[in-house]
C-alpha cells in the first residue's frame, strides 16, 4: 500500500511541476518580449516590434559597438 502511494504522489508531483512549468515558461517568454519594448500578441501568443515584425525569442539583440 506504501509503494502504490508512493507512485500517486510521484506522477501527481511530476505533472504538478510540468504544468507550473509551462505557465512560468509562458511568463517569462512574455516579460522578455516586453523587456525589449515590444508587445505580446496574446492571439497568436507571439513576440511583435512596433513594425509588427516578429522577434525570435532564443536570439539575443546585437548591439552597435561604436569604435
């Protein structure tokens, strides 16, 4: 009886901690976005400039070094 317990509370705490997984993932993917002065599309859950070009959210921004 202990072991089957022990399965439950296992596969109940691993798709407990896949779904927090996939709202904190969804958060931060938005808080990237807005950190870069973009807004969230909420429809089609995508990254948007300004000039409604998407932006990658793996790629980092490269910046103009000034020599």
């Amino acid at each position: 009886m202990k072991r089957i317990k022990t399965i439950i509370f296992t596969i109940l705490f691993i798709g407990f901690t896949y779904l927090l997984y996939l709202k904190v993932d969804e958060f931060i993917k938005i808080d990237k976005c807005l950190d870069k002065g973009s807004k969230w599309n909420y429809s089609t859950e995508k990254c948007e400039c300004l000039d409604k070009t998407e932006i990658h959210q793996n790629e980092k921004p490269i910046l103009d070094k000034k020599q």
